[in-house]
C-alpha cells in the first residue's frame, strides 16, 4: 500500500499516534495528527516529532471539510470505535485502520502475537526472552509500551518480533496474520467499551482472523470459551493446560511442565526451578514454549530462559520483607480474573489492598476465591463500596475502608503480623487515582520500602 502523498489522519496523540505519525513521515504522507483531549499543548506533541509539517488539530470536534480530504485514517488503541467521528468516516466510506494494522503492512521475518484478558504482558516479555536465545534480531512490541510502529523498519527476513495485543488493537486488525498467536484466557474485562462479552471475545479471537492452515495459534484448554471456539480455527491448534493430563499439548504435572507430541513426553521444566510462581505464570510459560517449539527453538534454549527469567514489575512483585510480613505489587491486577490469580499465589495469610475505577466488573468469585486465606480486605477508590457490598454479601465481613495508598498501607503495617503476606491486587483500573497501573504499584513499593 503506497502512502506517499496520501491525506492521513492519525487518531490519537499518545505514544501509538505518534509512533504512527513518524513511519507516515518517513513514508512522505501528508498527515493530520488529531486528538479530542483540549488539555493538551501542540507545542508539546510537536517535540516528540521533529521535522513534523503535517497539521495538528485538537479539540472535541473534527472540521467538517477534513472529512472529505481524507485518504486513510489511522486509530490508537485508545479510540473505540463506536464514537460518532469513526461512524461518519465508515459511512463515507473512508479506510480506517489500527496503528498495528498500519505497522504489519511493512513488517518482515516472523511474528508472533500474544492476547487474553490476564497474562500478556508477562507471557509476550518471556516469550521475547525465550526468542533471544536462539534469534539473532527480536523485537518485543505493541500493548506491552513500545508501538509496533515505532520498530517495524527495523524488522528483516530472519527476524521475529513478538507482539502483546489488546482488543482494543484487535477490534481494528484487516489483514493482520501473525505465523503463531496465543489466546491466554478470556474473562469478563473492558465490558464498559464492548459492551457485551461475546464483542469481547470476538474482539480477543480476531487474532486468528487472517491465519491459515499454515499457523498456529496456542490455546488455553482449561478456558471453556477458548476451547470451543478453537474447533472452529482455520490453523494449527498447540493447546495448553494447567489443570488436565494432554494427550498432545502442553500440561502442568507434578510440579513439572511437560509437552506430549506423537506419544513422546518430554519434560521441558521444573517449575522449582522458574523464578515465577503460581498456576497462571506456569499457564503464561506455557503459551510461550509452545511458540518457541513452533518456531523451533531448541529444548535446551527454552529451558535455559525459562530459569532465568524474572517476574514481570507489577505483576505479583515480591517487594521486600519488613518485620516479618512479606510485601507484593500486584497492581497491574486490575480486574476480577488477574486478582483471583493473585489470591491463589499467596501461601500465606493475607492483607489484601484493593478497588479502584469501576469498569463494570462482577466482584462475587473474586470475593470467593478468598477461601480463608485474606485476613483484611482493606478498600480505596471508586469501587470500594461495591467491592464491599459484594464481600458481605458472599460472607467475607473483615472490610476496612481507606482513602489513600497511604492510609492502605498503614493499615497493613499496623495489622500484618510476622508470618502474614501484603498484597496489592486492586481488581480495578488505577484512573482517578492515580495516572497509571504503574504509578500505582510504585507508590505502593515506596511506602513499603519506607516502613521502619
């Protein structure tokens, strides 16, 4: 697809508009940067882009005569597409595409693209590291913070590049064809963009849309949704199972994680041996073996990142131990499914720290999964009340509400006795809060780390 000359608007000046914004530059496009929040500067969109001469526009409306200019339109992962400035370009017929849709169309060498509602960026960070025991040229993109667009150019033949993908950058995909994908798991999550679960899904199996007989996809046996619609795949099927004994496949037994193929068993790992622990991170390693044997890297070079590689920050985050209670992030939990994963880690009695922006999530099996073990279920942010209503209406009564990271923490400290657990597992988006997941967890491992 030729760009060069082409009027492009680009929705969405975060780091996915921008890295947009300067592959079309190099592809000498004529390109409107557009972004409805009035709060941001020009001036500071503009130095992220030297040598910009294209047209920033900003504010809640797109001119009407813009409309009629346009060539392509290019949408950040951020945007939904049901808003009213992406429905008129759909009636008039004007292309729109996602930022990754726009990357593929100049990526070389192989691909693999990692999805699910819990899991990715862990899953899409080992499997990078698992790649670069045997690749020369990896490149680890998309959801996980670095746009695909921003590194496609230097993608080449003997190349792999390794891609966390949203359904938000799912919904947006046309041809998009990775050679292996792996759908980790699906759960109820950002239920308040698609409205419904089976739009979620749908959004979450457009990973396999393009592929053929020709490529993989890995699959996650023990997730009910998964398993059926895997029957209706085009491509090969490397299913995974934390839970069941496969006959051809992946599986966790015996605290061993082992892959059966034509009545061979072969034992890949010892989990004592991993530096991540629970079922889910064992089910994550798992998708990430099975890309690696699809692209056929060695047993031995599998084994070796599988032992080396360390938990993901913010993702059950040990942190320190501070007279006598251990301390874990979990802030990148920010739904249901993520913080039950992370209940199910501990090993020990539990303060738990959560809530925050509501998503429209259901809290009752979160609440289940306590099953005894969290001794404190201490409640911020916007969802707190829910989240409590939801607790005593399942039996669980030890609530405490606070009205900061602060006061959580000083609560924990003041209640944890030696031998118990912290954890921050928030079940909820960080936003109102705090700016990000990330800022989140950092406060949290601060106050920690500041404890006498």
């Amino acid at each position: 697809m030729e760009f060069a000359d082409k009027k492009i608007l680009v929705v969405g000046a975060g780091i996915s508009g921008v890295a947009a914004t300067k592959l079309l530059m190099d592809e000498k496009a004529d390109v409107i940067l557009f972004d409805a929040k009035d709060t941001l500067l020009k001036s500071e969109i503009l130095s992220q882009l030297p040598g910009f001469t294209g047209e920033i526009m900003i504010g809640k409306e797109l001119p009407e005569e813009v409309y009629q200019e346009l060539d392509f339109v290019i949408v950040s992962p951020g945007v939904p597409m049901d808003i009213p400035m992406i429905l008129k370009m759909k009636e008039l017929q004007i292309p729109v595409m996602g930022e990754i849709e726009l990357a593929y169309k100049f990526a070389k060498g192989k691909l693999a693209a990692v999805t699910g509602t819990n899991g990715k960026t862990t899953t899409t960070a080992l499997t990078g590291e698992i790649m670069k025991t045997y690749f020369k040229d990896v490149f680890v993109v998309g959801n996980i913070g670095l746009p695909y667009t921003e590194y496609v150019k230097n993608t080449n033949d003997e190349s792999v590049t390794v891609a966390e993908m949203s359904s938000f950058q799912l919904e947006t995909i046309l041809e998009f064809r990775p050679n292996v994908s792996m759908i980790l798991n699906i759960t109820p999550d950002h239920l308040n963009r698609h409205h419904t679960m089976d739009a979620y899904i749908d959004a979450k199996m457009n990973i396999t849309k393009n592929q053929t007989a020709e490529d993989t996809c890995i699959l996650n046996y023990d997730d009910p949704a998964l398993r059926e619609r895997g029957k209706e795949l085009a491509c090969n099927v490397i299913w995974f199972s934390s839970s069941t004994v496969l006959s051809e496949g992946l599986y966790y037994e015996d605290e061993q994680i082992k892959y059966a193929k034509d009545g061979e068993i072969i034992i890949v790992c010892n989990v004592d041996e991993m530096k991540i622990f629970g079922k889910h991170s064992y089910e994550n390693a798992m998708a990430a073996i099975g890309a690696a044997i699809t692209f056929h890297v060695p047993m031995e070079s599998i084994h070796k990142a599988l032992t080396t590689f360390k938990a993901f920050e913010h993702r059950i985050e040990y942190v320190t131990t501070k007279n006598g209670v251990a301390y874990y992030n979990d802030s990148k939990g920010t739904n249901p499914d993520a913080s039950i994963k992370a209940v199910q880690a501990m090993k020990t009695r539990t303060l738990l720290i959560g809530g925050g922006y509501d998503k429209g999530s259901d809290y009752d099996e979160w609440i289940q999964a306590f099953e005894g073990k969290i001794k404190y279920l201490v409640l911020m942010g916007q969802t707190r009340e829910k989240i409590e209503k939801a607790a005593h209406k399942n039996g669980f009564y030890d609530t405490v509400m606070v009205e900061s990271m602060e006061e959580a923490v000083e609560f924990c400290k003041k209640n944890a006795e030696e031998g118990e657990s912290v954890l921050l597992s928030p079940c909820c988006a960080s936003w109102g809060m705090f700016k990000n997941y990330e800022e989140r967890g950092q406060i949290f491992k601060d106050l920690v780390n500041a404890i006498q």
